[in-house]
C-alpha cells in the first residue's frame, strides 16, 4: 500500500500527517482551525485518500503558520507515498461546479512544483478563518509534494462555495492522477525515466 507519516515541529506548530493513497476517504482531521478541517475531510473524501491529521499552532496570534504548516507536512506525505511514482497516471485536471460557482483544477504529478492560483474572494473571512490563507495552503502543498497545480476560480459569488470548489477540484484532480494506469502500472510516465 502506498502510505506515508510525517511529523514536523517548529516553534510555531507540531504536526503529523499519515496518508494512504489506496484508501476510501476514511478522515480524522483536528488542526485547531474549524474551517481548515472542513476543507480537509472534503479534500480526503472526495481523493479518496485515507488522512488522519493532528496539529497544534500558534493559533493565539492568526491561523497563518498552521495553515501553511499543515500544507507543508501534507505535501511531504503525499510524495512520501507516491515514492517513485511507478504506475501512476500522472495528470489529471477536473471541472468542480458547486451551486453558482465553477473551478478548474489541473495537476501534474511531475516532481516538479508550480502553482498558478486564480482564484479571488469577494470577502477576506470565511467565518474566522482569513480567505488569504487557502493560497498559503496550496502553495505549501503543491511545493512540497513536487505537483504542478494549476487552480483557476472560473467564477462564483460565495467565499465558501469558491473555497470548497477549490479542495474538492483539488481532491478529484489528485484521485485521478495518482492512481495506477493499469496499462502502465509497472513504469514510469516520463520519457526521461524519472519524477
């Protein structure tokens, strides 16, 4: 099974994340931060990927460093797991609607990291939580799990439907390019014979 543990601490989190790409969306996400685990368990539910997600931040000062940090220590899961990326399908991209709101995510699991966010909200908060922040995330993520992501907000009204379109685009994008390519499975998808 391709699975993988991470745990990272600074003096401004303490983190672990265990991942398993080969799951059924199984979650147990506590970060602290309401918001940011309602987008996680969309993110592990619609990927299938099974997460189980613990973080304590300085959550006293803003939601910033637990945000970005939980994107960091996620994406080193993610790329612990896919290893050698043997099999995989590589890219994938998906259309996520959600009631007025349209996304586009496309990903490549290259092992080179790139992101292009598009994506504008008409407020700054979501509740409590600081829109500002999902950029910080995707960053983090894409960075650190080595994918090229490309998430571009079509166009929408509401802060939350935009923010969910984004994770569960994410989500379906990230299902589909690291499942095993039955007609590939034994190699690399890549001419140059490496990720």
């Amino acid at each position: 099974m391709r699975t993988a543990s991470i745990a990272r601490k600074t003096n401004e989190t303490d983190i672990s994340v265990t991942v398993n790409l080969d799951g059924t969306g199984l979650h147990d996400i506590s970060t602290g931060v309401g918001f940011l685990d309602h987008m996680l368990e969309q993110l592990s539910r619609h990927s299938l990927i099974d997460m189980t997600v613990r973080a304590k931040g300085d959550l006293h000062i803003d939601a910033h460093h637990t945000t970005e940090d939980v994107g960091i220590a996620l994406g080193q899961a993610l790329k612990a797991a896919l290893d050698d990326k043997r099999g995989i399908t590589r890219y994938a991209h998906c259309y996520l609607p959600m009631d007025e709101t349209l996304t586009r995510v496309a990903l490549d699991i290259s092992g080179r990291p790139w992101l292009i966010w598009k994506v504008d909200f008409p407020t700054e908060k979501i509740g409590d939580f600081d829109t500002e922040l999902f950029h910080e995330f995707f960053y983090a993520l894409a960075m650190n799990a080595g994918i090229t992501l490309h998430v571009e907000n079509l166009y929408g009204r509401n802060s939350h439907h935009i923010a969910e379109t984004c994770f569960k685009g994410l989500a379906r994008a990230l299902r589909a390019a690291a499942e095993i390519d039955p007609r590939a499975a034994d190699s690399l998808p890549s001419t140059k014979g490496a990720l």
